[in-house]
C-alpha cells in the first residue's frame, strides 16, 4: 500500500514498537541497527579546548565513547606554563581514549 510511518524517539527514552508479522529482512535491519558491536563507519573525536567527545559512527547510529573533561587554565602574560601543562594533559586523555 505504500504507506510509511516516521517516528522521533526522544534520547534516553524506552519505547515499544509493535506490529503483528515481521518480515525476516525488517527483523535483520532492526538487529542490525540495535548491534553496537556492528561494523563502525567512522570514528570521530569532536572537540574545543578542555573538552572532547569520541564518537563512533554507524549507518543508523552514533556512540559516544568517552567524554574528556578538563579545566584548561588561561594563558597569562609572560607565564603559559600552566596553560600549556594543562593542554598537554588534555591531549593526553583524548589519546587514551581514542
């Protein structure tokens, strides 16, 4: 018939899809898509100063792996020492967690 349904989960949200036959290849898209342990596409490490997130991207989703924190000190005139040690401890984390 041709007819198609969109619906917008919200994140963190349980909800329950039901219908009364599934097909095998509807029920392969959904185990497929439900796997996090799929085949990832991309990885993807998203960031500004003091924070980073590393994501893993699939065809119908994306995981975040970590997420890196830090308080970054800001640079001062004469003395980036502090600034510098602080950003370096950053990237540190962000490779770890890659």
């Amino acid at each position: 018939m041709e007819a198609f349904h969109t619906i917008e989960p919200e994140l963190n949200c349980e909800f329950t899809l039901a219908r009364k036959h599934w097909g095998n290849v509807d029920l392969e898209k959904i185990e497929q898509a439900c796997d996090s342990t799929c085949t990832v596409d991309v990885a993807a490490v998203v960031m500004q100063e003091g924070l980073a997130h590393i994501c893993l991207l699939t065809p119908s989703m994306r995981l975040l792996r970590a997420k890196i924190e830090m308080n970054i000190h800001r640079k001062r005139r004469g003395n980036c020492s502090l600034y510098d040690k602080a950003l370096e401890g950053f990237y540190k984390n962000v490779i770890q967690g890659i």
